[in-house]
C-alpha cells in the first residue's frame, strides 16, 4: 500500500481523535481573581447591623417576637471567669473521650501557638463547682504541657485559665451546648473560605510558619499559573471561564497532578468552567501512569482532548455519558444500580480512547478496572468507531 494510501487510512481511523483548535479569549479571572490579593476593608459592627435589618428574613423574625411580646432574658447571657485548670470537672456523658493523638498533633512544637487556645466552655453548678461542656483537649493539652515544664515552673492545677459559663444545674443544656459548639446549628467555614484563609496568610500576611499552608497556596499558584481558579460554591465567579468549586478533590492532589490538569484545561477548554471530573481523571491518569512507568505524551493529551470535543463536546457531557454507561454496566455485572465509582471517569475516557484507534500506551490497570465498561456507552456512539 502507497504510504499516501497508508496515511489516509491511518488519519480516518483517528478522526474522533484530533482536537480542532479553539480560538482564545483573555479570562476576566485574570484580573478579579479574589485569591490574587485581600479587599484590605473593614466594616464596622454597625455596618453588619445595618445590612442584617435590611433583610425580609431579620424583619420577619422580629415581628414575630414583637407580636408574642416576648423579650429574652439578659442573664442567660454568659459571663466570663479565671478558674483554675485544677478545679475544673468533665462529664464523660456530655463530652467525646480524650483523643489523645489529638491532643499531640495540637501540642507539636512548632505548630503550637499559646495565642491560639480558645477559652473553655463550662456550666458552674449550684455547688460552685465549674463542669466543662467544650474544651476538654484544650484544657488536657494546656495542663500536661504546664506539667511538663515547658513554660517554665508552673503549677498547671492551680493555674488561672479563662472559662466562659452560664449558671446551672441542668446537664440537658450542657448537652445541647456541646452540639451547637460542635457544629450543630453552627455556620461552618466552607471548603473555599478554609483554603482562602490558608492562601491570605501566606500572600498578605507574609507568614510561612505552618507548612500545610504553604503546601495549599502552592497548589493554588501553580492553578493560577495555568489561569486555572479556585472560587466559591453558587458564587457568581462560577459563570467564568476555568474556575472550579470542588476544593475537597483539589487539596488531594500533588503538585504534579494539579499541574497536568490545569495545563490541560487551559490547552483544550479554556472557554469552559472546570468541571468536577477533570481532576478525578487526572490524579487516576498520573498515579496510574507513574506506577506503570508509562508516559503521558503530549500525543495521548491532545487526543483525548479531541475525543471529548469530537464525541461530547466538553467533560460536563462526557460526565454524563459515562455515568449511564457506569450504571448500565454496574445493574448488568450486579443485577442492581450502584453508587457512582470516580475511578470510572479516567476508565471510561480510556476504553474510548482505545475503541477509537488511540495508539498511544495506557496503563492495564486502568483497562482492567471496568474491563468492559465501553460495551455499555451509547451504541450511536460507539457505531462512530466502525
């Protein structure tokens, strides 16, 4: 066969596989990237007041309270005092057991900050005497590092430490106490607003003293060097080009990993957000990948880009066509529909490769993994490959 001949046959088998380059438009991320540098405002108490009473959920609360003529009671409010460590008591029916690999993280030399310790939550009985509802690893931590002399020679029980109390004798409040300051009722910080933090430390306050942060705002920089960005969840940056909200996955993957994937994106599908699959797709593909000891070419990236653009367009419908095939696959081999498995993204984006002609080496273990996921994509689809 004429290498002409040869060349077209090769280049119709391959088709679905070559990327059709789309043209680049800047991303606005660029510059309103709220991880690029603090607001640097301040807002008053007042500030905050005056935007709650503004709200139909704040005024609706208070009608309400003014309408049952109710007012609530000034002395329920909790008072402060210095007790010492010694005197004070836990209920094991109201707090968890001591963690004590807890309590030796908290207290790594390093790490620890005296600045830090929160003030212990307590009830004070009628007997006078102070019962910890929350703290009790602060507390623990605090009084075996004063008995261990490494701040000099203190005597940890009769040490004065700050409690915050409410006066009572009613144990069913110490309870619901221990819920709310755990988390019950109580607004978490989210996944972006931890990982802001993480980053503002380190790029407005100029502090590298915590290696985790340093590590996170790594990872963030190597994104954005790839106009790659982390936002919010619902926040209104997610209508922009390369942002993800899947923080969770993100702080997961290596340097590396992080790297590809935002490479990838910013390459093949700058004009779309992140969606969600593209990082389960990459640390599968690296780890994989290195453990085989197999490259992952440039070749292979490029195809697989033109795979998703040629069959689905983008990974948001790729994602949707593999989790029908992963749920048509899971009811045929177990006779009933199962929990999504992320794995089968990077699988099923490789059995396809392979279905289309793909030439480049892949990993057995990730073939083998769903070994006939592809008989279960959408026969129109796999009929492209014929």
């Amino acid at each position: 066969m004429p290498a002409t001949a040869a060349s077209m046959v090769a280049q119709a088998m391959t088709q679905e596989l070559i990327y059709q380059t789309v043209p680049r438009k800047p991303n606005p991320m660029v510059n309103i990237n709220p991880l690029k540098r603090g607001s640097g405002k301040t807002v008053t108490l007042a500030d905050r007041v005056i935007e709650l009473e503004k709200t139909a959920a704040w005024k609706k609360n208070i009608k309400q309270w003014q309408e049952e003529q109710t007012l609530f009671d000034m002395n329920r409010l909790p008072k402060v005092a210095r007790v010492p460590l010694g005197d004070l008591l836990i209920d094991e029916d109201v707090q968890r057991p001591l963690d004590e690999k807890h309590c030796a993280k908290i207290a790594k030399p390093g790490p620890f900050d005296p600045a830090l310790l929160q003030t212990l939550q307590c009830i004070k009985r009628s007997d006078g005497k102070f019962v910890s509802t929350d703290g009790q690893h602060t507390g623990a931590v605090l009084s075996a590092l004063l008995n261990a002399g490494v701040a000099g020679n203190i005597n940890w029980k009769t040490f004065l430490f700050n409690v915050q109390y409410i006066e009572t004798d009613d144990l069913a409040f110490a309870r619901r106490a221990f819920s709310v300051l755990n988390g019950k009722g109580k607004k978490r910080q989210s996944a972006y607003q931890l990982l802001r933090n993480d980053v503002y430390i380190i790029r407005i306050d100029g502090n590298t003293s915590d290696e985790e942060e340093v590590i996170i705002e790594k990872k963030v920089s190597i994104a954005e060097s790839n106009e790659c960005f982390p936002v919010e969840e619902d926040s209104p940056l997610c209508k922009y080009p390369s942002t993800f909200t899947n923080i969770a996955t993100f702080k997961t993957m290596t340097n590396e990993e992080i790297d590809l994937s935002t490479k990838w994106h910013n390459k093949y599908f700058h004009r779309d957000p992140i969606h969600v699959s593209l990082f389960f797709i990459f640390k599968d593909l690296c780890r994989d990948f290195n453990s085989a000891k197999l490259p992952i070419t440039e070749k292979l990236l490029e195809e697989l880009a033109g795979l998703i653009q040629n069959l689905f367009v983008d990974l948001s419908q790729y994602s949707s066509s593999a989790k029908e095939a992963y749920n048509r696959w899971h009811k045929n081999r177990y006779g009933y529909l199962g929990s999504w498995n992320d794995d089968a993204y990077a699988c099923g984006l490789l059995h396809l490769y392979k279905k289309f002609k793909g030439q480049e080496k892949l990993p057995l273990t990730l073939l083998d993994r769903f070994d006939d996921l592809i008989n279960f994509f959408d026969e129109d689809l796999l009929n492209l490959a014929a």
